[in-house]
C-alpha cells in the first residue's frame, strides 16, 4: 500500500489532493478516540448510509494530511481541543463514485485523534447521526475494525 501511494504522489505531485485529479485523489480521516481511549466517535455517513471515521477532502489552506484530517475531525465533530498523533494510522484505498457520477478513489491516509476529558460531540450538517461507539462494539458494516486495531497498537 506505501509503494502504491508513493508511486501515485509521483505521478501526480501537482493535483494528488484534488477532486478534479480523476485517477482519484487523496483524502485524509480521523480515527478519534476518547480520553480514556475506550470509545471512537463515529458519523452516520448520509451519502454512504454507513458509520465511518471522520475526515474528508483536503482544502487549500491545509499544510499537511494530519492538518486536513484535524480540520475535518474538528468541523464534523465540534470538538474543540482535539489532538492528532502526526504519523499516520492506517492507509485504505477504496473505489468512491465522485459528486459528478463519475467513478474514482480515494488514497485516504487516516490519523489518530484524542479527544479531551469530557468531550461532547456536535452534530453537522454533514452527518445524519454522530456518536461514541465502544472500541469493544463496533456497528456493522463498518471497516473501522483495521484502525482500532492499529490504534490499540500504537496506544499500548
């Protein structure tokens, strides 16, 4: 998977980030996780219909994937205070059909998020639903599974 994204921002080094790059485009998530780290904050995707991590496309003003990951876990979640592990999680590439109908994919790199003691999520207008999934009871339908396991990993 690390020789496939390599070869990809290679290729692509000026439009790798881009929605317009039709050969896909890289994206960045948050696998955010609560202070005690025994909880992950999941949205109900209202395109997809299923509980995802938060994240999504980066934006011009965005200096790295860690900060277009940080910027997206705090717009959907309304968390303020978050805090991103830098070096990334987990990397999936998955086939997505774009706004336009037209097929593409996502290189989405995903990241590990703390939340503060305490933290409320706030719904967005960009979720049907948002909510503190136990690590131990995760929804279905879900492939949240592969990054809590590397989370617990790098958590110890």
């Amino acid at each position: 998977m690390r020789h496939a994204l390599l070869a990809f921002l290679d290729a692509r080094p000026d439009d790798a980030c881009s929605r317009s790059c039709e050969p896909g485009h890289l994206t960045a998530s948050a696998l955010v996780v609560d202070a005690a780290a025994e909880h992950t904050l999941l949205t109900l995707h209202p395109r997809v219909g299923r509980w995802l991590q938060l994240g999504g496309h980066c934006e011009d003003g965005d200096a790295s994937l860690a900060d277009a990951a940080l910027r997206e876990a705090t717009e959907e979640s309304g968390i303020d205070g978050l805090r991103i592990d830098p070096a990334p999680l987990h990397v999936d590439v998955h086939p997505i059909t774009c706004s336009l109908g037209l097929p593409t994919r996502h290189l989405d790199v995903r990241f590990l998020v703390r939340a503060p003691q305490g933290a409320v999520p706030r719904i967005s207008a960009e979720s049907d639903d948002l909510r503190w999934w136990p690590l131990d009871a995760l929804p279905d339908d879900t492939d949240v599974p592969t990054m809590v396991a590397a989370a617990r990993t790098r958590l110890g």
